[in-house]
C-alpha cells in the first residue's frame, strides 16, 4: 500500500485520539449526544464526511504533487 495513505491513516488516528486524551468529559458528552442523534443524520454526516475526504485527496493528489 502507498506510504502516503499509511501516513494519513497515521494522521487522523492521532487527531481522533486528541480528544479523549485532552478533554475526556467533553468528549464523552459529544459521543453521548451524537448516540442521540436519528439514523439519518448520522448518515448524512458521515457522508458528507466521506465526501470531504474524497475532494481534498483529490485536490491534493491532482494540484498538490509536483
């Protein structure tokens, strides 16, 4: 597999654990209330995520390498 995804995978695993790390309560709670939240819009989010994701790889694999 390419080093640059195994480095971006690398990158978001440490991002996501900055949360519980640094503020665990507020973390918890934000968990909490997205355990809250309709399937919908959950999926909604997700995708938009995924779709966010998907543009700024593009972008930077397309205008970002020379």
């Amino acid at each position: 597999m390419n080093p640059t995804i195994w480095m971006a995978l690398a990158l978001v695993l440490v991002l996501e654990g900055l949360g519980p790390v640094l503020l665990p309560r507020i973390w918890r709670r934000m968990i909490l209330s997205m355990a809250q939240l309709p399937d919908t819009l959950l999926r909604r989010f997700g995708g938009g995520l995924v779709v966010a994701g998907a543009v700024i790889y593009y972008m930077i694999s397309v205008h970002g390498g020379s």
